[in-house]
C-alpha cells in the first residue's frame, strides 16, 4: 500500500465523523471547564455563562489541581468578538536601505514621508492582532525631491508623481507591561512588540513585493477612549521593492530593508473591558492579575508533510509529479485564550524523501541535487484563530475544531544559499482524541520571491502581482503540554 492510500485511510474516518455527526467542538487545548464548576466551587471566578473574559489566580489553578481538576486560566470565553477594537492614524517617515548601499547615506537618498491608517482588536490585556496601511511618498506635502533609492532607481521625482507606493501589513501584538508586571486597567504607558509580515506595492513600477520585519510601540493613554502612540519597525523586503534597478540580492542571504517610524492618535471604539481581570486588580495592591500564565496551554506538534511546488509561469496540472516534495514538520505553540495563539515551527522538505521526478525545487532540473545538499528548509510563524471560539461561545467539550492561521517566515535553500521571505494563510482541522491528544490536517498556500527558485522562475518587472507559490499538506499529532 502506496503512503497516499496510508493518508487516506487515516484521514477519511475522521472527515465522515465531521459530516456525518453532529460534533462536540473543543479547544485545540484541552479546557473542560464547564464540567468542573461544581467542583470548583470555592473559587470566586467561575463564571460559564459569561461573555467577559474570566480568569483565575495562579493560587486558584494550583489548589484546583491539588484537587485533581484540571484547569485552564480561562473559564469561558475572552473578549467578545465586538469588543476591545481600536483604530489609528499617524504620520510616517522612512529610510530606505537597498542592499548594497550605504546606510550613512540614507539621509536624503532613502527619506520618504507618508500617513498610516490602522485597527486592530486585543483579544487578551495581553494579546492583539493589527491591520496596517501606509502610503508612502504619494501626498504633495510631504515631497523628497532627493529621494533616489525609491524605484525606479536613481530617478528623483518619479516615485512621487506616480503616486508612491503601498505598504500592507498585518501584525501580531504582545503588550510587555501586561505580561510580566500584571494587567492595570489604569496603566498610562505600554510598551508592545509586534512580529510584522505583508506587502508592498510600488505605483511607479506597478510591483509588488513581500516583507518580513519587527517592531516596537509605545502608546500613552490619555483617557479612557484616547491615547498617542510612537511605532518604529524594520522590515526585509523583496527586490520587486527596488524596482529591478538596485543591485539585485542574488540568491544569497542579503535583502533590501526599510525603517519605518511614525507617531499618531489612537481611538478606542469601545472601552477597552476586561471585567474579571480589571476586578481582580484593582483589588491586588501589587497589580498582578495572573492575566499571562506562562506554564499553561502550551502544545507540541509533528507531522508528515507534502509540499506541491508551482513556481510563477508553470503550469499547475503538472505539479505531480515534478513539483511533489516530501518532508517532516515540528511546531511548539501556546493557547492566549480559547480564541487566540501563537505557533513557531520548522518544515524540512526533500532531505529525507525523495521524488525522482522533481524539477520545480532549485537547481531546476530533475538532476537530484537539491535532495542530496539536504533539501530546503521552512522557519514560520503564526497567528491562530480558533474560528468557532471567536464567532461562538466556548465550550470545552468540542472535540472538532477549524483554525485559521496567516503564517510568515523564510525558506532556506540549501542547494543554493538562498534565504527568502514567505508570506502565507492556512485552515487547519483538529479533532480531540483525549485531554492531551488530537489528531491534525493542515492545509496552507504561501508564496516566496524568486530568490527561492535560484531566479530559474522570475516575475521580473513586468509583472506585478505574480508570485512563486507552493501548497502545502500536513497529517500528523498534537500533545498538549
């Protein structure tokens, strides 16, 4: 029996399960709280029925399990889908630093002027997720006539006329203040780090081109609705970016980067709420809630894992097989709440399984090459969404559950040195077998630069949107920590 049929006769039990019963959704962590209520009696917080965020102290975790329960810092749901979101808008400046050049000549060269126009929501006093547009260089007032290192490159004064460029960005908000000195309700500075990922489009050269960064915000509440905040980020980006006219990365480590700055006005549309935790400190001289439980909800993850390479301007009906690779895949992650998380994880492909027949992975040919020099490798990470737990209340005997994941990263050729960014979005179904196991089925699409394929398939410049892509499938276990 071939390793497909082995798939299939793991996984189809599991998908006539999902339709042709009705299930019983649960986290991808085990909570059974709302079965343990009776027995937690004696703890203040335990309120099932509450559409608030509802914590206990790490003293109430521990006497539970002294008691044999097991329990997470959570009771019921988190923040409600409608709450907790807030939008901004700021004034932007940043230096552009092409690869190759100078960055003590980034003043006036790479100096460009924009505005920025984010919402975003926070989950957990701790955890929040942003959507970002900046639109750089395109605004009459805030011209740099000495801006070369905008594409296309070396002409001052294009970029501007043809309106600049775009930046998207999606990023996934930690708030420091809250995570290691205690929720406040009344704190008037946070200080948050944010991973970023998304993309930029650049008018002049209608291109588009894929960024990985970080960043750093500091925010000051000024009042219950109101606060000023300063963000400063930087971001690797694609050599689309540039405009071709740059000196190009090759296939090597180095990359084109930007700085990004900007200062701005932050509206609340509703009262950031937190009412459990808010009560809980408040009544804590010492301002710890036990909001962030670091020993709690963490989980491991293996699996086995095809990837179906489609390098831009190759036909897809081909992908198998000349496109198939094989490969293993490990993650570790964290549950902040029943809604939100955060994942970290590694993909090898085509070091240990190889297909023969396989001439889309650089060097392009079918000559071997890529499986004997190991292969290449995935480094991501991601934001999860329990879908179910956002739109419905929480219910911890769910054994079935659908999670969305947007996923950036890099992609290690070793075949041929290259280190690419990677931007991508999955659906992953899991199904609870006990309190510690669940059997997992991911799918994912993500696209990469040319860089990846050895520049062996290239949108160049005349091309805006196209994308080297690959699919990718994972069956395999998780083990909650």
């Amino acid at each position: 029996m071939n390793f497909k049929s082995h798939v299939l006769r793991i996984v189809m039990p599991s998908i006539v399960a999902v339709l042709f019963t009705t299930p019983t959704w649960s986290h991808a962590v085990s909570l059974p709280i709302s079965s343990m209520n009776e027995e937690l009696g004696s703890l203040r917080d335990v309120d099932a029925d509450s559409d608030s965020l509802t914590l206990l102290t790490s003293k109430d975790i521990e006497r539970s399990k002294n008691r044999g329960v097991y329990v997470s810092p959570f009771t019921s749901s988190d923040a409600t889908a409608g709450g907790n979101y807030y939008v901004q808008f700021g004034l932007d400046m940043s230096l552009q630093n092409p690869y190759g050049y100078k960055f003590s000549e980034v003043f006036p060269k790479g100096k460009t002027f924009g505005i920025d126009l984010a919402i975003g929501k926070w989950f957990t006093p701790e955890v929040g997720l942003r959507a970002k547009l900046n639109w750089e260089n395109g605004l009459p007032l805030l011209k740099n006539d000495h801006a070369e290192w905008l594409a296309p490159f070396g002409r001052n004064g294009i970029s501007h006329e043809k309106g600049g460029y775009l930046g998207f960005y999606a990023e996934m908000h930690f708030d420091l203040h809250h995570i290691f000195a205690g929720f406040q309700p009344m704190r008037q500075w946070n200080a948050i780090v944010y991973p970023r990922t998304g993309f930029t489009y650049d008018f002049s050269v209608s291109k588009g081109a894929l960024l990985v960064g970080f960043g750093t915000l500091q925010r000051f509440r000024l009042n219950n609705r109101l606060s000023l905040f300063c963000d400063a980020a930087y971001q690797k980006v694609a050599s689309g970016h540039t405009g071709g006219s740059a000196k190009s990365t090759g296939t090597g480590t180095g990359s084109n980067s930007y700085f990004d700055v900007n200062v701005g006005v932050q509206w609340n549309l509703n009262r950031e709420s937190f009412p459990k935790v808010s009560e809980r400190a408040q009544a804590n001289p010492v301002g710890k809630a036990h909001a962030w439980d670091w020993s709690s909800n963490w989980f491991v993850q293996m699996g086995l894992d095809m990837a179906l390479q489609n390098p831009y301007g190759y036909s897809f009906s081909k992908v198998f097989p000349e496109g198939k690779t094989w490969g293993i895949q490990a993650a570790v992650g964290k549950w902040v709440s029943p809604t939100i998380g955060f994942r970290l994880g590694v993909n090898w492909q085509n070091g240990l399984i190889t297909n023969d027949h396989l001439t889309r992975v650089a060097p392009f040919g079918r000559n071997g090459i890529n499986h004997e020099k190991g292969g290449f490798i995935v480094f991501y990470g991601e934001a999860l969404l329990n879908l179910r737990n956002f739109f419905l209340p929480y219910d911890a005997n769910r054994r079935w559950n659908l999670i969305l994941h947007p996923r950036a990263g890099l992609d290690r050729n070793f075949a041929i040195g290259s280190f690419s960014p990677m931007l991508g979005l999955g659906l992953e179904n899991t199904y609870r077998l006990s309190r510690r196991f669940s059997l997992a089925f991911d799918f994912a699409y993500q696209v990469t630069t040319s860089e990846f394929t050895g520049d062996a398939s290239t949108t160049g410049m005349q091309v805006g949107s196209g994308s080297n892509g690959f699919f990718d499938m994972n069956l395999g276990v998780i083990f909650d920590l």
